[in-house]
C-alpha cells in the first residue's frame, strides 16, 4: 500500500516527515512526499487528480500551529473530493490537540510515530480495525478514543537516515505539483540546500514554560534525553557529504547539543574532522557551554552557537519561563563563546505581558555586557496550547496576552523593542542615554533614524562578519554561503497564506 505524506513547513527541511519516509522506504513500503511549501486555496484543483494518479492508501500531514489552518483546509478537501482515503494527522499540533484536527482528520498519532505509522498501514492492508493502536486518537461517534503512548525509541541508531533530497518526492511550485528535481529542491530549501540538517539527538534537559517540550516532557513524564552514537551521526554525515560534495555547512538542530557528555564530543570530533570537516552550528541552553566542550569542539569547526537569554530580568526567566539560568551564567558562557572565536546567536523573547518596563531594560543591561560582534534573534511571544505557559495565562486571564499564533518575527515596533534590536551595534553609552530619555521625543527621533540605518545596512555587515569569524576568517568560504543565507533571512520574514 502507498503512503503519500504532506510537509507545509517552507522549506524541505521536515525532519518528522523525512524520518517517516525513510521508515516506510527501510520497512518495504511505498512512500512519497508532498511538499507544499507555499500554500494556497489553488491547490483545491489539482490535489485531487494527484491523489488519484498516485492513489496512495494512507495520507499522512505533520504539521506545527501556525501550518493547522491550511492541515484543516486539506483534511476538508481530501474529505469532500476522496473520502476513501483515511486522512492522518501528526507532527506536534496534532500531538497537543488531537480533539480539534479530528475535526477534519480521520486519525491523529500523537508523539513519536515511526512505529505508529508502520502499523497503521499493516492493519490497513489487512483490513484489520485500527483502534487499538497505540498514539493514536479516533473518534468513536461522538466519543474520542486517545490511545496509550508506546514508550519512546531508545535506541535511535535503529532508524534509517532521513534524506537530504527525499527520493519519490513532489512539490507544490506555481499552481502545479511537479516531480521535485534538483533545482525546485535548492529553492525550497533554506541556504539553497547547501546545509546539511542534522538531529543527534531527542528531547530537553530544559522544559521551559513557553516551550513544547514543557508539553512533551508532561506527556510522556519524562524529560530523559535520548541520544544517537557518535558513530551512528558520523555514518550519517558521511553518507550526506559523499552524495553531496558541494555542502558546505553543518546545522545541528538538538534543542541541546552540548548535553552530549564530554566522551560523546570527543568521538564525535575526532571522526567529524576526518570525514566531514565543514563548520558546523549548534543549539545549547547556557548551562550545558562549558569551556571544556567548547574548545573541543570549535577544534572540529564549530562556526556559531545559538543559545537562549529570553529575558534579562531573572523573575521573568525564573518564575514566568521556569528557566533557572542566572544571568552570570548566560554572560559566562557568550564569554567562553567569544574567546574561543565561535560566533553568538542569542535568542530575546519581547512582548511579554508579565515584563514591565524593567524587566526589558534588566534584559538591555545583560545585552550590554554580552562581548561584542554578536547576533541578535527576537521574537514576539508566542503562546503555544499545551505549554505550561500557556495554561498560566488563560488561567490567570492576563492583560494584553494574545493567544493567537503570530509570526514570531514580527515583533511590536516599540521603543524599547527597537533599543533591544540595535543593541548590539551600538556602544553601551549609546544604551544609556536611550534608555536615560526614553520619553523626550528628541531620544525616540533618534532612535527611529538609528534603528532604520543599522537594521537596512549595519546588521548584514554585522552578520557576514560574525560568519566570516565563525569560518576561521576563510573569506571564500563565507561568500559562498552568504547569498543563500540573504535569501534564507528574508524568505523567513514572507508572510505566508495558511487559511
Ligand atoms: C528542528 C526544528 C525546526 C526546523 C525543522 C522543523 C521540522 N518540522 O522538522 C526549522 C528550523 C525549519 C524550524 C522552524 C520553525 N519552528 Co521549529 N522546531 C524544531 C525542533 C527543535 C525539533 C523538531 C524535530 O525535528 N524533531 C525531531 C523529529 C524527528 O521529531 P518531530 O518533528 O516531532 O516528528 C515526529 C512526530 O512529531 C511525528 N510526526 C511528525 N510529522 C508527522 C506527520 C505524520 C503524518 C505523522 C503521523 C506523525 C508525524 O513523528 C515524527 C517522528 O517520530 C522543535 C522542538 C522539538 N523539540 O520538537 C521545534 C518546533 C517544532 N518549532 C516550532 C516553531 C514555532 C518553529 C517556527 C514557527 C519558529 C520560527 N523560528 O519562526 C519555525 C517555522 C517555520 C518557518 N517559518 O520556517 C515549535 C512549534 C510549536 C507549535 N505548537 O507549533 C517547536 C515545537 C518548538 C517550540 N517552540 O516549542 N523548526
Ligand atoms: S531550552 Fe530551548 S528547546 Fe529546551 S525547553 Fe527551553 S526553549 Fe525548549
């Protein structure tokens, strides 16, 4: 039986769907992917010949919260012009409301899925009822059926790879669905597909409140880490660079790659210089960048790391994000970041309507210490359903608190949020004065001028250098990945159509 499994994301870069494929590719099924990267009500008439042509007996979409309203748009169509195809939800909003995508889905597998899927298609070919699988959730008349989880893959060495450039897959590009070649493949993936994406590993040591994995970590009452071998993650990586010389990059993508232990890192190294030998990047919370881990690996060619601030105020990261991070740690560890030349990328979260105005200067005077050049990332905050914070909120019916899901970028363009983006470009007196005359509109004139000049010319400077210095200053290098990160950046900020 075939298997025909929809990505919404904007680019290819659909880890849970490609971990999928390959699964079903390893297990002898068939397997294609439908990658709609920019979705539109267009699509009404040509999906259903598509489903036809393939004729899949599973139709699978993985999706987060801002992608549902389109997953719900699909789920109708599919429902109204091929109802004999089961429609099948996953990925992390089905996962956190199962009850709304029912709506339009016929089953939702909640969690981890590799094995949920394999057997969903197993007892559909033998025409056996699917109740009792374990993850999934159904509707039973009016009544739904939530399954117990099956415990979580330990061993993840066992799964096959995902595929940077998926085998049997298609694309939804300019109104026709079109077998994906290698040219559709560089547009629709971030960097021109020239980074290679990686996961070494599953789950948090953190479970921030505003964060799903405050959900996960609930739902499977665990917070274990789950880990691949080093060996494994270099087979992976081998693989990739042999099939695709031309990758210049490595992105990492564990929520926390330093939580690896220094055993793990040293291993990794030694082979990562060997076979692979390309800068990479990495995500880490501040508790986890030591000096040990970070010398190792920038020896490897560790280029930047993105690490968590959220808030300068230590109440709000303590009492409101449940981040027990002091603000001498963070400033630590983008202290050891500088020294051993790696770049900082640090992640603000603005908008929050339990900060007052304090808290976001608390959060200014941190910036102020962070050692310069460094990069900033803002977002607004977003309050996911599900997550810890989000249930305080409704809870406590705060003011101001907006519960839709917005685009994170999209920030409000107050005075302060402005101080915050330019702070890293201007010197700390800059930062004083600002803050000092805050409220005389000659400072906010200013600033307005200020902010206009670095965010349209200084901040790309500011990136290619911060690029240039995490490559080892290798110039060459850098320019072949900077034009496809200027497109990254600002296909990031489109607005996208999602209903
Ligand atoms: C890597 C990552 C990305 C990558 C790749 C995303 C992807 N879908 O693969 C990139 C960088 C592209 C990304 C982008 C964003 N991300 Co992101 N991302 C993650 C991260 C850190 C890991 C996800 C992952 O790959 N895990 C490993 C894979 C194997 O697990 P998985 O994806 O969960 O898939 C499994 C199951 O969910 C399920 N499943 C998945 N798909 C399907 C489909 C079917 C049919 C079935 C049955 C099952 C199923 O089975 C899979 C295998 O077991 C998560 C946090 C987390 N810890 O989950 C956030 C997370 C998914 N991201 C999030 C967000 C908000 C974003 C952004 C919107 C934020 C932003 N910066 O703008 C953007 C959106 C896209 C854009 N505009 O580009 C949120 C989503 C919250 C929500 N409720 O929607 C998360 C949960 C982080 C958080 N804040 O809590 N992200
Ligand atoms: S450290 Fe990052 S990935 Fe981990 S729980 Fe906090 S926000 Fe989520």
């Amino acid at each position: 039986m075939k298997t025909l499994l929809i990505s919404l994301l904007p680019t290819t870069e659909n880890f849970g769907i490609k971990y999928l494929h390959s699964y079903l590719l390893q297990q002898g099924h068939q397997s294609a992917i439908l990658f709609i990267p920019r979705p539109d009500h267009m699509i009404k008439s040509i999906l259903p010949a598509f489903i036809d042509a393939y004729a899949p007996g599973l139709i699978g979409c993985g999706f987060m919260s801002y992608e549902a309203p389109f997953a719900a748009y699909l789920g109708r169509l599919i429902k109204e012009s091929r109802p004999e195809t089961p429609f099948l939800a996953g990925g992390i909003h089905p996962t956190v409301d199962p009850e709304e995508c029912l709506e339009y889905a016929d089953m939702v597998s909640m969690g981890e899925s590799e094995d949920t899927v394999l057997e969903i298609i197993d007892h559909l070919e033998q025409g056996r009822s699917l109740h009792e699988i374990p993850n999934l959730a159904v509707k039973q008349g009016a009544v739904i059926q939530k399954n117990p989880l099956r415990p979580l893959i330990t061993d993840l060495d066992r799964l096959p790879f995902p595929a940077h450039f998926p085998p049997h897959s298609y694309v939804y590009h300019r109104k026709s669905i079109l077998p994906m070649d290698m040219k559709l493949f560089r547009k629709y993936t971030r960097y021109d597909g020239k980074a290679y994406n990686i996961i070494s590993s599953r789950g948090c040591p953190f479970s921030c409140s505003y964060c799903c994995n405050s959900f996960l970590s609930r739902l499977y009452g665990t917070r274990t880490i789950r880990t691949r071998s080093p060996h494994n993650v270099i087979a992976e990586l081998r693989s990739s660079v042999e099939a695709f010389p031309d990758l210049i990059l490595v992105n990492i993508h564990d929520d926390c790659f330093l939580s690896h232990s220094k055993e793990w890192h040293q291993a990794f190294v030694k082979d990562y210089k060997r076979w692979i030998d390309r800068p990479f990047i990495v995500r880490s919370t501040p508790l986890h960048l030591t000096e040990e881990k970070i010398r190792i690996l920038k020896e490897a060619g560790l280029a930047w790391v993105t690490m968590g601030l959220q808030s300068g105020s230590e109440r709000i990261n303590r009492e409101i994000y449940c981040r027990h991070v002091s603000n001498r740690k963070f400033l630590e560890a983008t202290g050891l970041a500088r020294k051993y030349g790696v770049s900082g990328y640090y992640d603000v979260i603005l908008d929050n309507p339990f900060e007052e105005e304090g808290d976001v200067i608390n959060t200014l005077r941190v910036l102020q210490k962070i050692p310069k050049p460094f990069q900033l990332q803002l977002f607004t905050l977003t309050f996911y359903k599900g997550t810890d914070l989000y249930d305080m909120v409704k809870e406590k019916t705060v003011q101001d608190a907006d519960l839709t899901i917005k685009n994170y970028f999209t920030y409000r363009p107050t005075f302060l949020n402005k101080l915050v983006r330019i702070s890293p470009l201007i010197t700390s007196k800059m930062v004083d004065y600002f803050i000092e005359h805050r409220k005389e509109p000659r400072a906010r004139f200013t600033l307005a001028a200020i902010h206009f000049f670095i965010v349209t010319f200084l901040e790309p400077l500011s990136y290619f250098y911060l690029m240039l210095k995490g490559f080892n200053s290798r110039l060459l290098l850098t320019m072949r990945i900077v034009i496809p990160t200027l497109k990254t950046k600002l296909g990031e900020r489109r607005p996208r159509v999602t209903s």
